[in-house]
C-alpha cells in the first residue's frame, strides 16, 4: 500500500471517527470520554484524542460531574460548545411563516411567527426572503458564525438542487428557493420539505435520536404527510417525493382526490380535519383516530419501523397519539407486543426547525472540513456569516 493511500484512509478514518463522537455528545450529553467510547464503541484511547482535538477546538466543553452513588471520582462531562455556531431556519407551514436561530445543541435562539402572505406566489417569496433577512439580524453578536439556511416547504422538494418542484399550497412550481437565497445572502442554503425535516429534527433533537429505522407521521390542518428515516438517514426516494401518505388510496369507491386518484386518505379525510378545524369535537375526532390509524398500519405493514412519531397541531397532542395507537394495535399484521412504539412528537412545532437546523449543521459545518482542519470550521469557509 502506497503512503498516499494509506495517508488518505487514515484521513477519513479520523473524519468518521470525529463525527461519530459529535453526534455521541450531541445526542447522550453530558457524558463522560467513557460513556462515549462505550457508546461509539471506539477504544477509549481513540475517544480522548477526538475530544482533545474538539475541546482544543472550542467546538466542546468539559466540566466535573457528580460522582456515581456519591463515591469515586469525580467525572469529566462534555457538551458541546453551543455558541460555535448557528443555524438561520425559516419555516412555511399552512397559515404561518416560523423564523429562527438555532445553536449548536437545538437550543432555540430567536423565534418569530408571522402570518404568510399568500395573497400571490411572488409575494410569498420575497416574505420568506425579508424573514431571513430579519433572522440574520438577530443573530449573536458573539461567538461563533452562522453554518447556513434551512428552508421548510409543504410541497415536493428536490433536495439536490433545494428546488420547490411542487407546492400547492404556495402555489410555487420549479422554484429554485436554495438559488434564490444564496443570490441575497452570503450563506449556503438547503430546502427541505417540511414532513421529512420534521423527521430530521426527532432524529437529531427528540424521541428519535437512538433510532435508526422511524417514521414520522404528520396530521393537521394541511393533512397528512409522512418523513422517512431508514438506516440513520433521511428517506426521500428516486424522485424526491417519498412520504406522499395522503395520497394512498383508502377507499376504491370514493370521490377523485385533488391529486387525480380515487379515495384518498386526503380527501377521505378532510371533512373530519374541517370539522375538527371548526371545533366540532369527538365525533371528527374519533374519525380522524380511525383515518390516521389507517395509514399507521400500511406503513407499519410496509417499513416495519422500530418507531412511530406523531406530530402536526392534531397528531402531535398525547391523546390523539395514543388513541390512534390503540387502533393500530388491533388492526397491525404485527402482534400486540411486536408493534413499534407510537410517541406524540417531542419537539411540538419546533419540530421541523430543529430538524432544519440539524440539517444544516450536518451539511455546512461538521462535513464542511477533514477532522484535522476542524479548530478553523466556525471561522473560515462558504458557511460563515456574522452581522
């Protein structure tokens, strides 16, 4: 093997290795370099020098711990730095347009909610524009820069290009949003649709962070819609636009579906939404336990996931999460006892803003550099940004 080669594998070997504590501390801290190691089954001695580096870095902190049973010593926690960076994410839902900044560890910096003007697409557009304009000036004045731009849509989003394909909501079609963002703004930029960033944010931030294999089930107001994570990684398929849940045919005899289909989850379902909309009580809410729980089953039957996450102003509330459980048990190929956890989303409505802003961290600033160049991520690079 030439030095070059084996230069170059040691090289990724460190970057892996790197990332592989990161997410550790991200996900489990404080914890100490032991329960690191034991956690990324990486030898102890690897784990030490990762978190020297990190810590020489800036990027984590240490501080003593309480000793276990109150004997022993006393342990070295770490946590990561969270002021190293930012996060700068807008959020388009339905009636709403969520801005914000985020730190290193999902600590919500700034938040604003604002009407969305949808009175024309182009209108639209220049809103999500002045709302990260107005984001980037809310932006610490101290530590660390800003990685980039996190963008969540309610439409068909290809992820390569950060291009809105579809959005009938919006009322955009090949919009290139990540184009248009980088042209204002001297940051990188994805777009992301939002059921799947969603997803992202339990994975990086809530009840999905030590699952490798979930699904997050989106109902509310805009329907349903449901993000995909498969062996650790977001889900989007051949043509970006896994996760289409409202659009399975339920009813072989119902009425056509906006989308051209017959009995539709969607349109199967979107009295009851109305009615639960106009506060119409148990009876919409019983159907929609019975519709959610519907296509629970088919994608349990399908994916078999190890966990099932409910979110969106109906979904996420416990009540409904464990009634449409319920259901799902009875109705599941999968015994009683095998049947994957249903859990209301932990992140509320913050969910799919956590998610964009792990996304953007993954992209623009942990894989931004090798392992050895990491002290001067925050600093130098595409993704810094300071007002």
């Amino acid at each position: 093997m030439s030095d070059f080669k084996r230069t170059a594998d040691s090289s990724l070997a460190k970057k892996v290795n790197t990332m592989l504590v990161v997410d550790c501390i991200r996900k489990y801290a404080p914890l100490s370099r032991a329960d690191a190691a034991r956690l990324t089954m990486l030898s102890p001695s690897t784990v030490s020098s990762i978190v020297s580096d990190l810590v020489g870095a800036g990027l984590v902190h240490e501080r003593k711990g309480c000793p276990a049973n109150g004997g022993g010593r006393c342990p070295i926690l770490l946590s990561l730095n969270a002021g190293a960076s930012f996060a700068v994410i807008i959020d388009v839902q339905v009636a709403r347009v969520l801005s914000g900044i985020i730190d290193l560890a999902g600590n919500p910096v700034s938040v604003v909610r604002e009407p969305l003007d949808l009175s024309s697409p182009d209108n639209a557009v220049d809103q999500v524009l002045r709302v990260t304009a107005k984001a980037l000036a809310r932006l610490p004045r101290t530590g660390g820069a800003a990685a980039g731009i996190g963008v969540g849509i309610p439409g068909i989003v290809d992820v390569r290009t950060g291009t809105v394909a579809k959005s009938t909501r919006l009322r955009w079609n090949n919009l290139p949003l990540a184009t248009l963002l980088q042209r204002e703004f001297p940051l990188p930029a994805i777009v992301e649709r939002d059921v799947r960033a969603a997803a992202w944010g339990e994975r990086s931030y809530g009840h999905g962070r030590n699952v490798s294999d979930f699904v997050y089930l989106a109902v509310g107001e805009g329907g349903f819609g449901a993000g995909l994570v498969v062996n650790g990684k977001p889900y989007v398929g051949a043509r970006m636009h896994a996760g289409e849940l409202g659009h399975m045919t339920v009813d072989m005899h119902g009425e056509r579906c906006s989308c051209g289909n017959i009995g539709c989850l969607a349109g199967v379902a979107s009295a009851s939404i109305q009615e639960w909309k106009g506060g119409k009580g148990e009876g919409a809410d019983g159907q929609l336990v019975e519709y959610t729980a519907t296509g629970l089953v088919n994608l349990v039957n399908l994916l078999d996931p190890e966990l099932v996450v409910l979110g969106g102003d109906i979904g996420g509330r416990p009540d409904f999460a464990s009634r449409v459980e319920a259901v799902a048990k009875e109705r599941a190929l999968l015994a009683p006892g095998q049947m994957p956890r249903v859990l209301p989303s932990q992140l509320a409505d913050m969910a799919v803003a956590h998610g964009l802003a792990g996304l953007v961290f993954d992209r623009f600033y942990w894989n931004h550099a090798p392992a050895e160049d990491l002290p001067e991520m925050g600093e130098r690079g595409a993704a810094s940004y300071r007002t």
